[in-house]
C-alpha cells in the first residue's frame, strides 16, 4: 500500500478514536495495581485508563538539585549491582548525541567498585527530582515480572490456547510523522474495501471460524495464563522436552485495555476485596463456560514475538534486555528513556526502605506522570508474588549528563 495513503487513511480513523500510545514489550497492559492487603499475587483488578496529563512539555518537570538530597541513600545501596543494567542501556544510548560521552566513559571501567559508580555519576551528570505536574514529589510505584508457562509449537489436546503473531493484515501508522505533536502515538487498523477499519476485537478474534488461524505463534494451557501473559508483556514458554524460550510483545490489535477483574465485580462473580491473578484463576476453573466472556470484556489483544536465545532478560522499550530489580518502567515524557534513575520507595506490601539506583529501560501505557514507575522482579512465581505486592508510595530522581539539554524529546 503507498505510504502517503496509509497517513491519509489513518487520519480517517483517527476520527474513530482509534489512537494508541506506542507499545512496546511491556505494552498497556502494565496497568496500575489494585492489591488487596492480604493477596501476594498481581492483581487485575486495576483501573481501565491510566491517567494522562496532557499538554506537557518533556521533562520538563524536572528540577536540578544537589546530590546531598541522595547521597545517604546512595552509600547504602550496592551500587555495582546497577552497573551492568547500564552497561546494556549504553548499547542503544551511545549512538545519541547528549549519551555518547558518558556511554564511552562507563565503557573504559570494568567491574567498578560501589565508590566507583558513585564517582562516575557525581563527575558526568547532574541530578534531578522528578515532579508531577502539580510539583508534588511521590508517586506510585509497582511492579511486574516475567511469567512461564507450558507450551507447545503444536496444537495439541494439551496445548489449544493460541498465542498470535502479529497478522499480515494489521497495519500500524506512526502519526508523528504528520503531527509532531503526536509522538510515541500508533495508530492500528485493517484495511476493508477502500477504508481503514479498527482491527478485530478479543471477541471476534477467539469466534468460531478462527479468523488468525495461520498466525499462531506458539500454544499454552490455559487462557487465563495467556491472558495474564499478555498483561506481562513477555514470558518464558517452557516445553515438554525441556526447551525454553522467550516471547515478547509484538503488536497490538489497537484496542483499549479493559479490565477482566473490573467486568468480574460489576457482574457480582467477585469481590472488590478479593481480586487478584489467584482469584481470577480460581474462578476460572469453576466456571468455565463463563470465562470466555469475561475474556472478552478486554478487546485489546497482543500479539508476540520469539525473543533470540540466550537473552538475559525480556527487551524492554529501550530495545535491550532489561535486568530484574535493576529496570523500570517509565513515562518518558517526563524521563528520558534509558536514564538512570534513584528510586526512594519501600519493598512490597511493608514500610521497610527500598532505595536504589535504577535504569529507566521501559514503557507502559498505564505508566503515565513524572512520578509513576513499574519496578522489573524478573522471572517465575516468587517475582510474581513480589511484583504483585508492590503498590507503594515512592519518589524518583533522574541523572542525565551534565551536556544533556532538557529539550522536546529525547
């Protein structure tokens, strides 16, 4: 199709409300945790739509302060433990003007001390609070993690849960190249006749007739695993011959996430109080012949992708692998994608201080404001039951190089 009638179609669709923010691994479906005092697994019960604040111009909630604000946080933390997180982020930052300094510099140390990293920030970059738009300075902060589940490359009586690669037919429009304004937004449709059409919903995706069928990547267990894996955004698929791989986010069918654990209270199948992973799970294996409608109360649906063997981590939106209890999630409209960041916050579901240096290495559509991160556990049940406890109260400072230019975009 000719690019020029792609724009001009996507701009008829946009007319449909059909607009995305870009997604990428860890995509919208990171969406802000509810968690009952007493639940150790992530919850879905989460509001719908992230708040957004609009209008804002990048980073520009950033305010430059002294490093004593940290520096007793900092001597505390094991600071060599972040060093190799940053190593892996320098590989997409150092092709980037106000990064390649820095990038070559850190390149030149090799296993640094703690009192090393610490002087190698305190002598290339400046530190920032991050704010809200309001100028408060907490937020909230979460988690996630990377599941395993069984799988096959086959369909088998075991294995019938389809999970998609991207169909040939989504076609998906960067609308910053017409509006500039409009960046990090995506745009997805089809094509039917001569119009641009929304893609097909979870609903009429999973109908009898099996319009993907020819786009199933892999095949798991249980849909309700696969749902969780694409709240996720990546995973592990572990087979029955003791092969494992990865899988990330790919695409998106363009729809806006609804929440499962939401439509299950407004039906009266939970309680508010109740709702977690486990909950849902539970439910699900009592009541079968209902899930699939509840499954399809989320009309978002993500397609993936085999990661590359030997990764040590699922990539994050910086296009790296990211490193458990090292990267974040951020909005980088008020964080440049791949900074360093100090996060103050307190270790899931207690008070007790977590305070740590971080690599802002990933993206959520849920994950929206200057004060807003999502905190990587890793992989299998025990960062799961951590990531779904985290629902803390926190605060962030940004590093950047000292040539660095608060300017729009990064």
């Amino acid at each position: 199709m000719n690019r020029s009638l792609i724009i001009l179609l996507a701009l008829a669709l946009n007319s449909c409300g059909q607009l995305n923010l870009e997604m990428t691994d860890c995509e919208c479906e990171t969406e802000p945790l509810v968690v009952a005092k007493e639940e150790a697994e992530k919850c879905e019960a989460y509001p719908e739509e992230p708040v957004v604040e609009k209008d804002i111009v990048p980073y520009s909630t950033l305010v430059q302060v002294d490093w004593t604000e940290i520096t007793p946080m900092l001597d505390k933390d094991y600071l060599s433990l972040s060093w190799t997180a940053w190593l892996r982020g320098c590989q997409a930052l150092i092709n980037r003007d106000d990064w390649e300094d820095v990038c070559l510099k850190a390149s030149s140390l090799s296993s640094p001390s703690d009192d090393e990293v610490k002087d190698y920030f305190y002598t290339n970059f400046n530190l920032y609070q991050a704010k809200q738009s309001d100028d408060s300075t907490e937020g909230l902060v979460t988690g996630y993690y990377q599941p395993v589940l069984e799988g096959s490359r086959v369909k088998t009586k075991k294995f019938r849960i389809p999970l998609y690669a991207p169909p040939s037919d989504l076609i998906t429009v960067d609308l910053s190249e017409v509006y500039p304004d409009l960046r990090y937004m995506r745009l997805r449709g089809r094509v039917e006749g001569d119009k641009l059409v929304p893609y097909l919903t979870r609903e009429e995706i999973a109908k009898q007739g099996y319009p993907l069928q020819g786009n199933e990547l892999l095949w798991v267990k249980d849909p309700v695993e696969a749902f969780f894996l694409e709240i996720q955004g990546s995973g592990v698929i572990a087979f029955e011959d003791g092969e494992r791989i990865q899988v990330g986010y790919a695409n998106q069918n363009g729809h806006p996430y609804r929440s499962m654990g939401r439509a299950l209270i407004q039906e009266g199948e939970l309680s508010r109080h109740k709702v977690s992973m486990q909950s849902i799970k539970a439910w699900a294996k009592k009541n079968p012949k209902k899930l699939q409608k509840f499954l399809n109360a989320n009309p978002s649906v993500v397609f993936f992708r085999e990661l590359e063997p030997g990764l040590p981590g699922p990539i994050g939106a910086l296009g790296i692998p990211i490193t458990a209890e090292r990267s974040v999630a951020v909005d980088r409209k008020y964080i440049p994608l791949g900074a360093p960041i100090f996060l103050s916050t307190t270790w899931p579901n207690s008070s007790k201080p977590l305070n740590q240096l971080m690599m802002a290495q990933d993206t959520g559509g849920a994950i929206g404001g200057g004060v807003r991160v999502d905190f990587y556990w890793g992989q299998g049940d025990k960062a799961g039951q951590q990531a779904g406890r985290m629902k803390q109260d926190g605060k962030v400072w940004v590093l950047l190089p000292k040539t660095f230019k608060l300017k729009k975009g990064d």
